[in-house]
C-alpha cells in the first residue's frame, strides 16, 4: 500500500476533489472534516503528508500540528489568496507550518500534488520540478563574492529581453541578490557551527573557491519563472527559516541586514527551501508571470522540504 | 556634477534648490545614503527617486538610517518621482517611509484594450484624495487612446501613502 495522504478539509465536495487529485498519483488518500478527528487519525494512519484547509486553523490544528511533528509527519495548510493577506501572518507567527500553499481557486492540484511527490518520493532537489518539461535552465556560478551585483543585474537584463514586465525583472533582480547574498555569507559554517563569514562586510570581496562557490540557475516556462540558488553547505535549519519568513524589522548592527528571506518570500509568489543538512541549501523562487498584479494572491506560498534518509536505503 | 557611490549616482540638480539631489542606479551595500542628510540646505532634503532601479535589504538598512538621521536633524525630507522598487520596499519596510512626503511616484498601469503595461507616473499632491479613496486616476493609454487602469491592489501598493 502507498503511503497515506490525510487531508483535513470542511467541506465534503472539496474534500472528493482533493482526494481525486492526489489520489490520481497512485497514493492512499484519506479524509476527515475536522482537525481533531485528524489527530487522532495520525496514530492509527501513520500518513507522510497532513493537508489542512486555512479555514480550520486554531487551537484543535495547531494541537494537530504538534502531533505530526511529533511523529514525523508534514503537514502543509492550504489558504485560499481571498484570505491569505489576514491569515498569513499568524500562520507564520505559529512557527509551525512547514508547507503553506495559496491558491486563487477552491482547489489548488499542481503544487499541491509536487509537494505530496517530493515528501512521499524523497526527492526534493530541483527546479525542474515546478517548471513544463523541456524547460531550459540558465546556469551560472558565483566564484567571487563581487560578481554578485553583476549576475542579478544580467538576470534582470535577460528576463526583459524575454519579453517579461519590468515588474518581474525587477523582482527577480531582489530575490536572487537576496539569497545570492545569504547563500556566500550566511551559509559558510565550519565544524563548531560558526558562520564564519556572516559578520564579513558584503562589499568586501571574497574568491569563493569550490566548496564556498554559489550556483544560480533560472528558466521561464511562461507561468514560472524560477529562480535556484544552491550552496554547498546545509547549515539553514527549518526553524532559522520560519523566524526569518515573517520578519518586519531590518537588523541595525552586523554586516547583514537579516531580511533576505523575508524579502525574497514577499517578492515572488512560491519559495521553496530543500534542505539537506550538512550537505547542500537549494532555495527556488516561483514567480507567476502570466498573470498580473491584480489576480495574484495577496500573499506567497512556501515549502520547507528536509531531506531525510530513507527507510531501507542502502 | 554626477558622484558615484558603488553602484548608485548622486546629482545636484542644476538650477533646483539647494539640498535637491537625483538618485540613480542601484542602492546597496556600497551606497553610503545616510550621508545625504548632512548635505541639507535650509532645513530641507529632497530626493528625485525616478532612476532608482534596484534596492536590496543593505540598501533599505542604509536608507533607513538616511531617514533616522534626517528625522533626528528636524528635517524636511521630499521624496519625488520614486520608483517602483522604492514603492515595494516602502510597502514592505514601514521603517522605510521615516517621516518623509512622497510628492510623486510611479505606478504600474495596463490598458484592458491592447494589453499595453506601463509605468505611470503619479502626482501624489494633486491625486491625494482620490489616492486614500484607493480610486486611482485613470491615464490614457499612449498606444490605442483607451483609457490604462492601475495594475495591482490598490489597498497594497498605496499603502506607503497612509498617514
């Protein structure tokens, strides 16, 4: 038997739809109207993934939360973007919401079911993944601290003259910088878990050699444009990053102004951390390029996907 | 006279008050923006934004400082003709906006007939109080002559403008 999805929705049609959409991938799909039910389901389920609707969020999904965090288990909160601005917030103010997907319809069955394949698969590295296929992606590596002005600069250059609005070029121009900029001060941490180069003035350049050296890629499939960046060291913790995604405040003292995550996040519409611990960050930023301003959501999904070994694997 | 702070331009505007500057370029970690208000003339800083083309987290640190200092020296800070990014981050950042008077900006505006987007610039003075009806002027569109319709949330992109 495949794994278990458990969705947790109020309203019996949705609930048919999403169990038809998941459970078209082949997995077992379960479902119960209410958070409570749910929890109890988890003991007895043992599901990878726990899909809640915004609409129950409060004490009896937050206690659902904590169980499956407990025990393993991703939870992901879906939130129509009607609701999404006012809701957001306390989502990230709970610190416990790993998943987060907004979406203009009742029902959201893309990301939705790329997030339930990389839990359920493992496999969470890529681009790819959210991008038509064929799609090209762009490649290019930062070996010196300095090129990262240049490369944003060309990114932004090369959107627009892919014919994209101004809008998104400049949006793609903050987002890389961001985690660009993250990825070579930040992300460095040695043994005794020092972020050695954090406190290193940004405009102080640095030759990255091969285990500091940064990869960007980008590729537009004329609903995405996706922006990847990779480094090589895994030190960016699920916990680091769910305090960083709602911040207000820029940082007065230290080299970094510790808002690139909450710039980046509210800048494009979908980003997604793989982590693997110890071995490499890959952040992905989805900008929706098809429609405009007025029919996006009023605020942006986010994954935290873990890379977990697998049971039996050799 | 054009000055070069990493990868932003400052100008004195020629023929502009004193303590009128145009900004251009990029504002980061190699701007230096906070200062600008020692360069204040009669109480006064004012800041054509209109080629600001990117600002990242540095850069809004650094600009916030900007507005500390000018706000801890009494002075009157205009801001004219800011660009989107500027917009974004001042709808972002609420630390950003200081205790400055945006006089003008730039906004995204569509034509529904053609398709046509562009970026239109916003008198904040003279619009105002459609502006905090959220009922932005409508433009004509320079390719077909319809009439081009803001492009985003009103309640979003004019919230820099609440009091």
């Amino acid at each position: 038997m495949p794994p278990a999805i458990l969705i947790v929705h109020p309203d019996r049609k949705t609930q048919r739809i999403v169990q038809r959409i998941l459970g078209s991938t082949g997995f077992a799909v379960e479902v119960t109207g209410d958070p409570v039910t749910a929890t109890a389901l988890l003991a007895t389920l043992e599901p990878v993934l726990v899909v809640v609707d915004g609409a129950l969020l409060g004490p009896d999904a937050a206690a659902l939360f904590a169980t499956a965090h407990a025990r393993g288990v991703e939870a992901c909160v879906t939130l129509r973007a009607d609701d999404a601005g006012t809701q957001v917030p306390s989502v990230l103010d709970s610190g416990a919401i790993t998943n987060l997907l907004v979406h203009p319809m009742p029902v959201l069955g893309e990301e939705l079911t790329i997030t339930a394949l990389k839990l359920i698969r493992g496999d969470l590295f890529g681009a790819e993944k959210y991008l038509l296929w064929g799609t090209p992606l762009e490649a290019v590596t930062l070996t010196r601290a300095s090129e990262r002005a240049s490369i944003v600069a060309a990114l932004a250059a090369a959107v627009k003259a892919r014919g994209q609005a101004a809008r998104v070029a400049q949006m793609a121009q903050l987002v890389a910088d961001e985690l660009l900029s993250n990825a070579v001060h930040n992300a460095p941490v040695d043994a005794a878990g020092v972020h050695y180069r954090a406190d290193v003035a940004r405009d102080v350049e640095i030759e990255l050699d091969a285990p500091h050296q940064v990869e960007l890629r980008w590729g537009c499939d004329a609903r995405y444009l996706a922006i990847e960046v990779r480094d090589r060291f895994g030190s960016l913790g699920r916990d680091t990053i769910l305090g960083a995604l709602g911040k207000q405040a820029v940082r007065e003292t230290g080299s970094g102004a510790g808002m690139g995550i909450a710039l980046a996040y509210r800048s494009c519409d979908h980003l997604v951390f793989n982590l693997a611990p110890g071995t490499r960050t890959e952040i992905i930023a989805l900008i929706d390029v098809r429609h405009p301003p007025t029919e996006r959501g009023a605020a942006s999904s986010y994954n935290i996907f873990v890379d977990r070994p697998r049971q039996g694997a050799s | 006279m054009t000055e070069t702070h990493g990868r932003m331009t400052i100008v004195a505007a020629p023929g502009a008050p004193a303590g009128t500057f145009t900004i251009g370029g990029s504002i980061d970690e190699t701007a230096d923006l906070h200062q600008l208000p020692g360069r204040a003339a009669a109480g006064r800083l004012a800041l054509d934004l209109a080629g600001v083309a990117f600002i990242n987290s540095l850069g809004v640190r650094d600009w916030i400082r900007m507005q500390a200092v000018a706000q801890a020296s009494g002075l009157v800070v205009e801001l004219h003709r800011v660009s989107e990014p500027l917009v974004h981050q001042l709808n972002m950042i609420v630390a950003t906006r200081g205790n400055a008077t945006v006089t003008s900006f730039y906004a995204p505006y569509a034509c529904d007939a053609c398709g046509r987007e562009e970026t239109v610039l916003i008198d904040a003075i003279a619009h105002h109080d459609r502006l905090m009806r959220l009922d932005p002027p409508l433009f004509p569109c320079a390719e077909c002559g319809a009439s081009m319709a803001f492009n985003d949330f009103p309640e979003r992109y004019f919230s820099f403008l609440a009091p």
